[in-house]
C-alpha cells in the first residue's frame, strides 16, 4: 500500500506537556501543526493522582490538567493524531522525513517530545507478571488490590505518592527502596511517615517474583540477607528512560540517551528541536517541559522563517 504524504510546517512528537504547549505556541504563530502521538494524549503526567506544584493550581489531577492544557491546544486549531506509530525517520539538514503506520510525513521542522518511559522491574519474571502482579499505574490498578498486601518500588516522589494513594485499597503498604534514605521532597515523606499502613525495607532490592499464574511472594536481598517476603501485588516507581531510540542514528545522544540540546532546545541537525524529558537539562519538571515546548516552538518559528 502506497502511503498518502502530507506537507506541513511543524510536526510534534510526543502529546505531554511539552508537546501541547509547543503546538499551542506553534498554532499561535501560523504555523501548520500536528502532533504525532502513539498513545494516549498527556505523557506520565497525565496519571498523577494529583499535582501541586504547577503554577495557578492549589491542586489538580495530572489528567484534569492535561485535559485543560489539550483542550486549549485543540481551541487554538492543533491537530493531534493519536496511536499513530512511527516506523522510520530521517533527519538531515535538507529533510525531515517521519513515516508513521498511516502517512509519510514531510515537515520542514520537528520538535521531538517523545517523553520518557517508566523502567521495569529489572528481574527475570517481570515478563511472566506484567499485569498480573506487576504494575506501573497506581490510578490504573490500584483498586484491584482492596485488602491485600502490595509492595511500592522506589524512593522518589512518584513512589511515595503512589504509596500513600495505594493505602486507600491495600490492607498494608511495603515500601522497598535500595538505599537508605529517600529522594522524595519533604512534603511527600512526611506523608509517608505519618500513614500507619506504611512499612519501609531499606537497603532492599527484589530479586525474584513468585508464584503461579499469578503473583504471590518475592525474594528480598538486603546487606545481611536473602528472604522470602508474600505479597499480592507489587507496583514500580524507579525512574524513566528518554523515548530516543528512534533518533540515535541521527541526533547526538548523552550516554543516558537524551538529546544533546541546550537551552534552546536546538539540535545537531537544523530544524530538528528537543523539548521535555528527552531533552539534556538538570531539572526535569513539569514547569521545565512546558517551558522547553515553549522554547522549541518560538525557535521552529524562527528557523522555519529564516530558511523558507
């Protein structure tokens, strides 16, 4: 089947929070814009159970807010096209070719804002209990585990945000984290602390999960021993990797695979823009990626302007 090729100005990679802002700003300024998403709109953020550090809210939902953030996007006459999956690039100075299941598509700039994917639980049998006992959605499956034992990987705020929401279905809470001390914020641990469910196993790694067609213990390995631990579910908070395979042939890659781009977001390749967790910065935020998507767009604009 001969695929249909479509011209456009600007094509967007990624629907989070950088992305929508990017093509808010890109519609803006008159550019023909589309957003390529190969899954749901709203990136990880969009299942936060809630956010309180985004400027102008109290506190909302990650997918209320990216419900604003998307029908704003959409008002200003973005085109977004979901589970649409890429399948090949190119990426030169002179061509920007995307070719997705559906199209071929001819941009003259890109911003890629692909995000970030979870990590999985790095033991064997993670495979065999995906979804069976494994689990990376609190807001997803939590309510499947009402009265039951669970255990919560990981120390960092998405972690312990995930326990204490947990702790309305679970009977009991463990909390496995490999080091001894955690890196949530202050708020969070507090939180943490305070909730009775709430155990923490420090200095502790799951090493093997257990049971038949579906979860029932695993082995924990600490400083001073190998044990067996019963558990019906276990959830996974251990940080993300860039979403960048795709561009390694062509954009310069750190060595945790992010996207060689400074502050304005610009790549080796001309027209070529990084925007959000993909991109190489200290920090990332959700303030961080509207402000890269932000960045990224004005940049295209200019980019776009100069060279057509």
């Amino acid at each position: 089947m001969i695929k249909k090729e479509k011209k456009l100005d600007l094509l967007i990679i990624g629907s989070g929070p950088a992305g929508l802002t990017a093509a808010i700003y890109a519609a803006r300024l008159k550019l023909k814009t589309l957003i390529l998403e190969d899954e749901l709109v709203g990136g990880q953020i969009k299942d936060a159970y809630t956010v309180e550090n985004y400027p102008g809210f109290i506190s909302i939902s990650g997918s209320e807010l990216i419900d604003k953030i998307q029908n704003q996007a959409i008002n200003c006459g973005v085109e977004i096209d979901e589970f649409d999956k890429i399948v090949s690039v190119k990426l030169t100075n002179s061509e920007k070719v995307i070719e997705t299941k559906s199209y071929i598509y001819k941009p003259k700039a890109v911003i890629i804002a692909a995000g970030a994917k979870k990590r999985e639980l790095p033991i064997p049998e993670e495979e065999k209990f995906h979804g069976k006992g494994i689990h990376y959605c609190e807001l997803c499956d939590g309510h499947l585990y009402e009265g039951k034992h669970i255990a919560v990987v990981g120390g960092g705020n998405s972690a312990l945000q995930a326990a204490n929401f947990l702790s309305k279905y679970a009977k009991k809470i463990t909390l496995i984290h490999k080091r001894n001390y955690l890196r949530a914020d202050k708020k969070n641990q507090q939180e943490l602390f305070y909730n009775k469910k709430v155990e923490i196993l420090w200095n502790s790694k799951i090493q093997h999960a257990i049971g038949d067609n579906k979860l029932e213990s695993v082995l924990i390995e600490n400083e001073k021993e190998t044990y067996k631990l019963d558990l019906d579910g276990i959830f996974v908070y251990i940080g993300t990797a860039p979403r960048t395979d795709l561009y390694k042939d062509y954009l310069n890659l750190n060595s945790s695979g992010n996207i060689e781009a400074g502050e304005t977001c610009e790549t080796n390749i001309k027209g070529v823009f990084a925007a959000g967790d993909v991109r190489t910065k200290p920090f990332r935020q959700l303030t961080t990626a509207v402000s890269d998507g932000t960045t990224a767009a004005l940049m295209a604009e200019k980019y776009i302007k100069n060279e057509y």
